[in-house]
C-alpha cells in the first residue's frame, strides 16, 4: 500500500483543488447578488478560485510543495469548525463539506511521508523550504 501513497497524496490534492474551484465559481452567481464576498477588498469566489488552482498545482510534487499541504489540513480544520459552529448558531450543517473536509484532513495525515515536517518539527532534510 505504502507505495501507491505518493500517487494518492497527489490524487488528493489534484480533487480538492478541482472541488475548491467549482465551489468558488459557482459562488460567483449568489456573489453577483448578494456581494458580501468583497466587502475587505478580497473578491471571496476568485480567492477560492485561485486557492484551488495553487492546490492543483501543488499536486504536481507535494513533497516540495509541502506549504500547500499544510493549507489544506488548515483548511480541513476550518471547514470542520465552521459546520460545527454553524449547526450550534443557525441550525444550518452542510455534511458533504463535512465529511469532505475529515476524509482530506485524516487521509493527507496518513499518506504525507514526512509528518513532522507537516507540523515544522525537527529539521528540514529533504524537500523545499517553503
């Protein structure tokens, strides 16, 4: 199995980039009604849009793109807090993002090959600074 795992690594980048893009254009219909997604400057829909292009990217060689990866498990975490929060405050709890969000988090934590470097512990012997 261990050798499939940088292939999977990839795979999981490349899809969750692809969701992060879909997601973020199809936004762009309820942001071109309600226009809450620009209110700091920052155009929410081209953000994701863009966030996903850099995971796909990333999926190239997630080793040496070790940055991105550590995005996506902060992302997963966020998605996960927001569904929480968002079920306890209005009653509203999308369980596809949710159970997107754990299976990307649990599976990069299983298939990255290098785990303390995705927490910056120890040095960095191999792959780039980033």
């Amino acid at each position: 199995m261990a050798k499939w795992n940088p292939l999977a690594l990839k795979i999981l980048l490349w899809v969750m980039g692809v969701l992060l893009v879909v997601g973020s254009a199809a936004s762009f219909v309820g942001n071109a009604i309600f226009d809450f997604g620009s209110g700091a400057g920052v155009t929410a829909p081209v953000a994701g849009i863009a966030f996903g292009a850099g995971m796909m990217i990333a999926g190239f060689d997630p080793i040496a793109n070790i940055s991105w990866v550590r995005a996506l498990v902060v992302y997963a975490i966020l998605e996960i807090v927001f569904q929480v929060f968002t079920q306890i405050t209005i009653g509203t709890f999308d369980i596809v993002s949710f159970i997107i969000a754990i299976l990307a988090a649990v599976l990069v934590l299983v298939l990255y090959p290098n785990k303390p470097a995705l927490w910056m512990q120890g040095g960095m012997s191999s792959g780039a600074r980033a």
